[in-house]
C-alpha cells in the first residue's frame, strides 16, 4: 500500500503521543487494514485481536493466552484459575491488572491493536477495554479500528483523551484496484478456492493449507500486496467484507469447480480442525450454526477433559447461553451445557430438574468425570435455590466421596463444596479437610484457588477466624494480584496484625475505588473506622462508621456488621441510649425481614442495655445473642463476656475458672485478641483480672496486656509524606490523603525547605522573597506564623517533623518522606556514561517515567527557576547523547522511541529532521 507523506506524519504521531488510545474509526474501503499492518511494523510487539477470529466472550482469557504465551506459563495459569474461581472481588479487573503489570515489565515498545470492533457482540463489556485504556502502561499503545463510532465513556480517560482519527484524518490509499482487478491475474482454481473460504472473513492459515496445496503462498502473495487481504500473527488471514462481497456474487461462475475440489461443508471441516487444535469454544460455536448436536456433544465433553478449557468453559456458556438452545438426553454433555443456559435466565428449577436426569445417565454409563461435573453442578445450584435442596444430594455426595476409584478419588476438588457441607456424615474432621486442601494444593489443580476459597468462607461462618485469614493469605501467597475478601480484611485486624489490616485496607478501599467496586465497600470504611479507634482517632472513626452504613443498603452481612459495629462504638463513646434505640429498630427488622442476620443485632442490644447499667436487660438479651449465634464467633464471644462479667459480681456461680478458660482459648484459638482490647474496660477486664490470679492461660493473657501498653503508648504512629514535584500542580498526600495547605505562602516555604534538605534555607533570603516590602519585624513576624502554620498542618495529617533555627538557617527534618524529585536526583548521579548502554537506558526510562512535566512549575522563586532550567537542560542533553548512540549502534527503534519523549520534553526545538532520519533508517532496517 502507498501513503502520502500526512499519512506517514499520522503514524509518526501516533507512535510519539502520549496518550494511551487510538480510535481509528472509519468506513470501509479507507485502507484501515493496511494503515494498521504497517503500524505495527514499527512497534517491537504487537498484539492483534478481532471479533472475527478470536472468542470474544473469552476475551480476558484471550488476553492471558496472547500476552503470556510460553514466556509465563505459571502465571498464566494462576490467572484463568482466578477468573474460574469466580470470586466476588476477584474479576477481570485483576487479571488486566496482573497482565498489563506483565507487559510493563517488558522493555520494549509494544502495541496492543483491536480491529474489526464493530463485529464485536452485544454482552461484550466495554468497560473492560476501557480499563486496559485507563491503566495502560507506558510502553504500550492501543488501537481501536472500526468501521463506526464505538460509543465508550471517554470521560474515564481523562486527563490523556484517546487520539481520533477519522475518514477525514486518515490519508488517501492510493493506487488500490478494484476486486475483479485484485483477482484478474489468478487462475480459476485459486478464485474458486477464494470463493469457497468466501463464507467466512477470517481464516486459520494451517486450515486453508490443509484443504488446498497452493492456499499458503496464495494468500501470503495477496496479503503482500494489502488492500483486500491481510495476515495477523502470521497464521489469521482477515479478507475484507468488499473481496467476500464481490466474491458471493461472483459465486455462480465457480459452483461446479467447487463442488469437484472442495465437496465438504466449509464450516463443518473448519470446526473440524478447530477442535483438532483445542480451539473447542471455536468449533462449538461453529457447530452449533449448523446444528450438529453430535459434533457439539463431542466438544464439550473434550474440553471438559482438558485442565486450560474447563477453566473457560463456564464463562463460555454463561455468555452463550443462547447456543443450546434445548436439551436432548442422548447428548447428554450438549444438555449439561443447556443447564447453565437456564441459569443465566435464573431458572434453577428447570436446571437442577435436568441435573438429576444426567446424573443417572452418566453413572449408568460409568462416566466419573460426567457424574462429578453434574454433581459438582447440582451442588452450586442447590446453595443459590436454598431452602433443604443440598440435602436431597447428602446420599450422592457421600456416595461419590467413599468412592475408592481413582478418577472419583481425583475428582472430589469439583464436588469439595458439598464435602464441606456434609462432613460431619462424612465423618470428617478439620485434621481431614486440612488434609484434602493439602492434597489439592500439592498439584495445585485448576479447582485449587476455588477450593481453597469455598473452605475459607466455610471456616469464617463457624467463626474460625484464624484460619479462615490463613487460608486467604495462601492464596494471596500463591497469587500475589488476590483481593482477599472485604469482610475477611476486618478479622485481620482482630488476630491483632493492626499495621498490617491497616495496610490491608487501605490497599483494599484504593483497587475497590480504582475498579468501582461498590460491593462490601462499606466494610472496609467500617474496618478503618475500628483502626481509627484503636489508635484514639475517635472523630475520624465516627465519620467513617457513618459512612459505612450509608453504603450498603441490601439485605446481607456487610450490611449489618457496619450496623452493630456502629452501634457499638455509640455505645461507647456518645449515647448508649441512641445505640439501645436505632439496634431495637433493626432487631424487629431482622425478626421481620432478615431473620438470618438477627443474632448480629442481639449483642449490639445487650451491649447497649450494658452501658446504660441496665443489667437485668443486657444479661437477657445475651443469653438470646448466645442461643441464636454460632459458638466462638466474636458475637458469641462479647454475649459470654457480658454475661460471666454479670455473673461474676452477682455471685451467682462458685467456679468460674472454666468459663473464663473456654472464653479466653476461643479468642486465642480463633483470632479475636482484638475483641477483647476493644471491649476491655467494659467486658474484659474483670476476667483478664480474674485470669491473672487463678493463672489462666498465663500466655495469652501476657499477650493482652502487651496489645493494651502498644494502645496506650503508640496510638499515633508516623506517616508517611508523598511529594510530586514535576508538573504544573505540585501535590503531597501522607496515608493517601492530599495534604491541604491553609495559605499557598506556607505551602511555597515547606517546598524551600524540603529541596535545601539538610542544607537549609537562610532566614533573610525567606523574608526578601516572601516579605520584601513589609517592615522587618512584621517580616519576622509573618515568617514565624507560616512556620507554624508548617508544623501544625504536617502534625494534621500526622507526619513527624523537625523545624529548627540554627545559624541563620532553618532546617526542615522529616524522617519519613518519599519524593520524585529525590528520585530523579538519584538517578541523575546514578547516570554515567562509563555504565553498560542498557544499563543507562534503564536509568533515563525510570527519568522519563518521573519527569511528568517541568520541574515545580508553579514555584517562581529564583532556586526553583533555576533548578527547574538546570534540571531539563541536564536531562535533555542527556538523553541526546544516549539517542545518539542508540542510532551509531544501530538500534534506531529504541533511538526513535527516545526522541519521541524528547520532543514533548523539550518543545522550544524542532526535532522534526531528526524524526524523518530515524524513519528512513527504521524503513530500510526492515
């Protein structure tokens, strides 16, 4: 294809932008195709995807496949495992997360580009090639193409809008003839050939050499001379919808041709071959158009004996729910598929019904593998239907775990749900779930990330805390990108790792409001709130106690544990008979609406009716907190304290030693040290009192009593201070809160002292720049109130400091801070040119990365005017000479990329003779 020279600039442009996206939205017949091949010639990596030729539904595991390849198989895996594990926080925004953090870590550039978007189909969510917009890295550029507008939320992208380019931006495709003149040189053969693949726009290119000798060179030739052919990762060959046009209705002249060569339904050896190459969702899909339920029965039940495919296969039929259309029992693998497509319309009724059928069928036949899916299907079916459907399964589960053969033996990970809910008939102990978890984890088998997570809420509603947080962190362990779950996040925080929570949760509220994860949200802002207690931040507590019950309006556990949790911390700290009211309100809403979350509200009302000396009420409405919760749980645990508290100074037991006993072990053994500190004065101490003397859990009860001195002499622990530094807007956060300045002056002076570091900054220099027309007391004056002003607003936000006067110099101390411009100056006098050349061109990337914009623009005292000309100048003839020596070495990609960050840093200079010689060079490399 030829361009005119605008083209040429086009593409020069969108190699040195730095925006993220392009949108190449144009009709048909605009040469997009070929402006896009040679795009991607200039970019070290490229990444095509197409409706046409890759499952779309599948996308994110699509993205895994092409990213990774070979080069990361482990990761890859730990990747489709997550997404098939269908947690509630773990989607498709981790896995992008995890795959563009991967592509970051490539040093090269890289170009990811979508075509022919406007095939793509209707349930594809947008949102997710946004985020790969929004967090895409440095070094990769995305390309949409498409015939029409896609309708994104391009305000998400801002500052960095997506570039545009339209029929009216893109340049003329010169020279393209028409399709009868494309074809005019082939013989007969080879356009019937093309006339055949003509039902399809895309092709695999191992196919079409399969069924034709002469196809490969063919289609290479044609996909050299560009216009209606092009070829993507050198196996897809994509013909344009005007070549298959002109193709159909030239059909007629070929029909007996093609029958004599190619007699076979195109689509049905093309599914053929598709499931030769493992490619199953593919040629089910193909299958499927042409209604060969056989063939469909045989896919699925393949890929559902291959590890990779079973990962996908359930996503596969939630999103396609519309291709099994009905179920038909002797295709008994194409009816379990149908059973997921009623439970993507809810139908649990029909699918459990069908279920049961297919069970039978697959034990009479001896299908293991058929019978543990379906039961493992029932199982999931059977917990969202509630009410006593699991226990219809009691007899097949058991059945199915004593199973001694080796393929129901392998297999149990699919039904592990169902074992956890009936192993007191299994006669399981924890010893023997821990070893089944264990021996899943040995070969770490694509159910174990699920499993593991299934066993870790199943261990959190029996109220073993503890164990459920180790079971979590596993994962975390195995698969560093998890989120582990919101309301498990809390009960870290009460195995009494504060620091740790407190990192955890802030982790946590930052992804769940990057990703727009509502769900839960409402725990993390309770969980803070609890933190901020501990620390004795009790107004910042109650602000966030506040917000969190505004969050969570359903029906569920959140909901009501921001609720008690709140209601507690009135109880404590302003009105315990607001707190007795609003719980007496939710406890006749629970008894009405909730009934499942009633035991949560009971200790809140107790607790209350406590701390308003109403004694007689608290016992009683602890005895019914006791009779309706879990034992050990921590609402257990605070109804016990209050009632042996109660019991205790009435005298009404004579021995109290093993009640106090079994309540300190279920706070040891299950993770709750932090019940107890955050309780103490009101419920605890008696019994940590009566602990001590009686020599009671001696260990423990130490333990309390360190937690309780840390509470005492450390709650308010440093922070750390961020500053940026390069760009218009300098800005400072300190625990991820933006420090607000109360006069820009006092802002101004703290950015001359943390520059001047240790050096300081002399005292007449402050006042000749600040207050040079004030008298010099009144300048005195003034400068002494900004320094305040200084120390207090850093103690606000809880960064320790140390601003002295020593020799006519003040000199600003901060143990504990992180800036930009600290990091660019280290790696400014990290450079030297006596360093390998890859070693410098880490060192001027990892610049690049921190040089946003000119250095404090918005500081014009004559130290930052300097510094800022001082510190361009320095970096823009650093980075000359580097590109300089790129180009001598011949390395003409990497000198190009360089200059395309030159120009935006150094925008005074016209580069411009620089770009076209580095294009010629790149051309004839080629």
């Amino acid at each position: 294809m030829k361009y005119n020279a605008n083209t040429n600039t086009l593409m020069s442009e969108i190699m040195s932008n730095s925006t993220s996206a392009v949108m190449l939205f144009a009709p048909i017949g605009s040469g997009k195709a070929d402006f896009l091949t040679e795009l991607s010639c200039r970019y070290h990596t490229v990444y095509w995807f197409s409706p046409l030729d890759c499952e779309m539904s599948l996308f994110v595991y699509n993205l895994i496949n092409k990213v990774m390849d070979s080069n990361d198989d482990a990761l890859a895996k730990k990747l489709r495992q997550l997404l098939y594990c269908r947690s509630q926080f773990n989607d498709e925004s981790v896995v992008i997360t995890a795959v563009l953090d991967y592509i970051s870590n490539i040093r090269v550039n890289c170009i990811m580009i979508f075509e022919h978007m406007e095939c793509l189909p209707e349930n594809f969510k947008l949102s997710i090639l946004q985020r790969i917009i929004k967090h895409c890295p440095s070094n990769l550029k995305i390309v949409v193409s498409s015939n029409e507008y896609i309708n994104l939320d391009f305000m998400e992208f801002d500052p960095l809008c997506p570039k545009l380019i339209d029929e009216d931006i893109m340049g003329e495709q010169y020279g393209k003839p028409t399709p009868e003149g494309y074809l005019e040189f082939l013989s007969p053969i080879q356009k019937a050939f093309l006339t055949y693949i003509s039902d399809v726009r895309t092709i695999d290119m191992g196919f079409i050499s399969k069924i034709y000798d002469g196809a490969q060179g063919l289609m290479t030739s044609l996909g050299r001379n560009g216009y209606y052919v092009t070829i993507r990762d050198r196996t897809r060959i994509h013909l344009s919808l005007e070549l298959t046009d002109y193709l159909k209705s030239e059909r007629h002249k070929y029909t007996e041709l093609i029958q004599k060569l190619f007699p076979h339904s195109l689509i049905e050896r093309i599914a053929d071959y598709k499931v030769a190459s493992k490619e199953y969702f593919s040629a089910l899909r193909l299958y499927a158009s042409i209604n060969k339920i056989d063939k469909c029965n045989e896919s699925i039940k393949l890929m559902l004996r291959d590890e990779d495919a079973i990962l996908m296969a359930l996503d596969f039929a939630l999103s396609n729910s519309n291709i099994t259309k009905y179920p038909q029992l002797e295709y008994p693998y194409w009816s379990l598929s149908y059973t997921v497509s009623c439970e993507a319309r809810n139908d649990t009724e029909m699918a459990y019904d069908l279920c049961s059928k297919l069970l039978t069928i697959f034990h009479d036949t001896g299908d293991i593998l058929g019978e543990m899916i379906t039961l493992g299907r029932m199982i999931q079916i059977a917990f969202k239907k509630k009410g006593d459907t699991i226990n219809s399964l009691k007899s097949s589960i058991v059945d199915a775990f004593n199973q001694q053969d080796p393929l129901y033996v392998t297999n149990r990970s699919l039904i592990f749900k169902g074992i956890l809910e009936f192993k007191k008939e299994l006669h399981l102990s924890t010893a023997d779930i821990d070893e089944l978890l264990d021996t899943m984890a040995r070969d770490k088998w694509f159910q174990y990330i699920k499993n593991i997570e299934i066993a870790a809420y199943s261990y959190f509603d029996i109220g073993r805390y503890k164990k459920a947080i180790e079971l979590t962190s596993t994962i975390k362990s195995y698969f560093p990108y998890y989120v582990i779950p919101h309301k498990f996040i809390a009960f870290k925080y009460y195995a009494g790792d504060v620091d740790v929570a407190e990192n955890m949760v802030q982790n946590a509220l930052k992804f769940a409001l990057e990703n727009n994860i509502s769900e839960d949200i409402g725990l993390l802002y309770c969980t803070m709130a609890t933190i901020d207690i501990f620390r004795g931040r009790i107004k910042d507590a109650f602000q966030k106690y506040d917000k969190a019950v505004t969050l969570d309006k359903t029906d569920s556990y959140a909901k009501f544990f921001n609720i008690t949790k709140r209601c507690s911390a009135y109880s404590r700290f302003k009105s315990p008979y607001y707190s007795k009211e609003i719980a007496h309100i939710y406890l006749k809403y629970c008894r009405t609406f909730a009934p499942e979350f009633e035991h949560m509200i009971l200790p809140s009302v107790a607790f209350a009716y406590y701390k308003l000396e109403d004694y007689d009420k608290a016992v009683e409405y602890a005895k019914k907190g006791i009779e309706s919760c879990t034992e050990h749980t921590t609402y257990w645990l605070i109804c016990m304290a209050m009632l042996t508290v109660y019991e205790m100074q009435n005298r009404n037991l004579k021995d109290f030693s093993s009640l106090v006993q079994k309540i300190l072990a279920a706070a040891y053994t299950h993770g709750m040290d932090m019940i107890i500190i955050d309780y103490y004065e009101e419920c605890f101490e008696p019994l940590i009192t009566y602990a001590q003397i009686h020599k009671i859990e001696e260990e423990y009860v130490n333990r309390i009593l360190e937690i309780l001195q840390i509470k005492t002499t450390d709650a308010f622990p440093s922070r750390t201070l961020k500053v940026t530094m390069f760009g218009t807007c300098v800005q400072m956060y300190a625990d991820g809160k933006e420090v607000l300045w109360r006069t820009r002056k006092a802002k101004e002076l703290f950015l001359h002292y943390l520059m001047t570091r240790d050096a300081g900054v002399d005292r007449n220099s402050i006042v000749n720049f600040f207050w040079k027309d004030y008298l010099y007391n009144s300048a005195i004056n003034n400068l002494k109130t900004t320094n305040n002003i200084i120390r207090n607003t850093l103690k606000q936000y809880g960064v320790d400091c140390d601003l002295k006067y020593t020799n006519s110099k003040y000199v600003l101390k901060i143990d504990d801070v992180e800036s930009d411009y600290f990091a660019f100056i280290e790696l400014k006098n990290k450079y030297s040119e006596d360093l390998p050349i890859t070693q410098r061109i880490k060192i001027v990337n990892s610049m690049l990365k921190l040089y946003k914009g000119e250095f404090a623009e918005e500081i014009n005292s004559k130290e930052f005017i300097y510094e800022r000309r001082t510190l361009k100048q320095s970096f823009i003839l650093t980075v000359i000479k580097l590109m300089r020596l790129l180009t001598k070495e011949g390395d003409y990609l990497e000198a190009k990329r360089l200059l395309s960050h030159l120009v935006l840093i150094d925008k005074q200079n016209d580069y411009t003779h620089m770009l076209t010689e580095l294009d010629s060079h790149i051309l004839l490399s080629k």
